[in-house]
C-alpha cells in the first residue's frame, strides 16, 4: 500500500512541464494503480483466508 501511496503523490506533485506529451498517459497511469490496488486486496484477503 505505501508504494500505491507514493506513486500517487509523485504523480499528483509533478508539475504540467514534467506531464507526458501524451495525453493518454492517465489511462496508463490509473490503470497501473487500479491494478496495484487490485492487488493489494487479493494479497489481503488471501492472508485473511488462509489464517
């Protein structure tokens, strides 16, 4: 979870001059942590299962 926090905040602080040309780059961006976050949770309820 700390890594899915850190990348938002870099990302939330970069400034419009540091922003990809593309302007796709959000779909790629949210995708990625959509997918972290997916992540994160099945981890979470796999541990919760197994104990």
């Amino acid at each position: 979870m700390a890594g899915v926090i850190a990348l938002t905040r870099y990302v939330a602080g970069l400034r419009e001059w540091e922003l990809p040309d593309d302007d796709a780059w959000h779909r790629v961006f949210l995708r990625g942590l959509a997918d972290a976050i997916d992540e994160i949770g099945m981890a979470k309820q796999r541990r919760h299962i197994g104990n």
